[in-house]
C-alpha cells in the first residue's frame, strides 16, 4: 500500500489547525452577528431596510465570489500565503467596517471583508489536507467543525451584547485584536508549502471558474432579494434562474473533463 506523504510539514500539526480554525470562525460568525445590529444602522445612517440590508448581502455574495479561486491562487502562491492576506484582509476590512462614514462605505467595506473572510474557509482546510496524512484528516476536520459549526449560532448573541454595552462599531472592531493575534500565531506557526506542492494543477479550468462564481453569486443574490422583494420580482427570478443555469453548466462541464 503507497502512503501518501503531506505536502506540508510543521513540528506540531496540531497547534496549526487550532491557530487557522480561528480565521473561519470569526468569518462566520460574521455572517450573523450583522443580523442583530441591522436596526441600529438604519437608524445611525437614516437609511430603509431594503438598503441596509445589503450590509449583509454584500458579505454573502462576495464569499461566494471567492470561494471558487481559492484553489487555484493557494496552488500557486502558497496556502500560507493565501491565510495570512485573507485574514490580514478580513481584519483591516473589519477596522473600515467600523468606522465607516457612511452606508456605501460600509457596503464596500463588507464586499472587502467577504473576500478575505470567504477565503478563510476553504484555505483553512486546504492546509489540514495538505499537512495532515490520510488517516488523520477526519479527525482534525470534526473537531476544527466544533467552533467553526457554532461561530454562526453564536454570532447574534455576542453582537447582541456589544451593541447593548456599546455602539454598532463594536460589532465589527471585535473582529481586530482577535484577527491580530490569529495573524500573529499563523507566521510563526503555519508552514511553508513545499515546493512540490505548489503548482500542481497547472492547467486553469477559466470556463469552470467563471461558470462557479457566476452560479453561487446569482444564486446567493436572487434568494437574498426574495425576502426583501418576494417571488414576484423578475430581477429574483432572473438572478436564480442565471444561477441555477451556471452551476448545471458548470457541472456538465466538470464532468466532460474528469471523463
């Protein structure tokens, strides 16, 4: 039986798969923790609902954006590489979240903060595949899976309680010491990617990328929108419509290159 070697070593395997479960769990966790202060901004930036509501949306269609190039970008630049500017970019994101002046700099700034924290997930587990052998992923996956399953349940309680001790900010500037120290920990204990490991998957799949990306942001922003504008908007149905084609596509495709 051929053993299958990591493609990254560390001293302590284990201590780098608590330091990165720190980056997807602040990233979901702020994926509901907006939810809790969405009256509050309303209020502060004497704007409707609908339009504060992108506050939230926004987050969610850019994680959805990135999510397909992770791979791609970690195969060539490194999977350290990648956490450390998604986390840098999800925390400098959050301090601009948080003294934003006004609600279309906060709306760009959480498209940011979507980007660095929707990169988080999957880079995360890309290093526990890489680093850890076969036999051990499983493990380290369910317990990784215990804070990063919980961060989003818990997500409005804490916002819940910083905005009844301070203001709206706090949401977001919760999100700078504890994406500092992460920071800190990930460059002195994360491993470099072999060289080996890098560049692997050379040949770019553009049309899968771009149909991936197409497919879960529409599909992400019709279903966001039937709330706020419900079934019988035709930008709704024309947004899940797109997005169900591109990822049907997407997967015809995929299947015609493994065959």
């Amino acid at each position: 039986m051929i053993k299958r070697r990591p493609l990254m070593k560390a001293p302590n395997k284990w201590l780098v798969a608590v330091v990165i479960a720190w980056g997807p769990t602040l990233a979901l966790m702020d994926s509901t923790i907006i939810t809790i202060i969405l009256s509050r901004l309303q209020i502060a930036f004497h704007t409707d609902l609908g339009t504060i509501t992108w506050v939230s949306t926004a987050y969610y269609l850019a994680q959805a954006g990135v999510i397909p190039v992770v791979g791609y970008v970690s195969d060539r630049l490194g999977s350290k590489l990648v956490f450390i500017t998604s986390l840098a970019l999800f925390t400098v994101s959050s301090l601009l979240c948080a003294l934003a002046p006004t609600q279309e700099a906060l709306i760009a700034f959480r498209v940011l903060q979507g980007i660095g924290g929707g990169a988080l997930v999957p880079i995360a587990l890309a290093i526990v595949f890489r680093l850890f052998p076969p036999n051990q992923q499983g493990l380290v996956t369910a317990i990784m899976s215990i804070p990063i399953m919980l961060a989003p349940t818990f997500g409005p309680t804490i916002g819940g309680y910083l905005i009844s001790s301070f203001d709206w900010n706090a949401v977001f500037l919760i999100n700078v010491p504890l994406g500092l120290v992460t920071l800190f920990l990930s460059f002195l204990v994360l491993p470099k990617q072999s060289k080996q490991a890098k560049g692997i998957n050379k040949s770019f799949d553009i049309a899968g990328l771009l149909l991936s990306m197409v497919g879960a942001t529409a599909l992400i922003y019709g279903i966001s929108e039937v709330a706020a504008k419900g079934w019988s908007e035709a930008t709704v149905w024309a947004s899940l419509l797109i997005g169900v084609a591109a990822l049907i596509a997407f997967a015809v495709i995929e299947l015609r290159v493994r065959v």
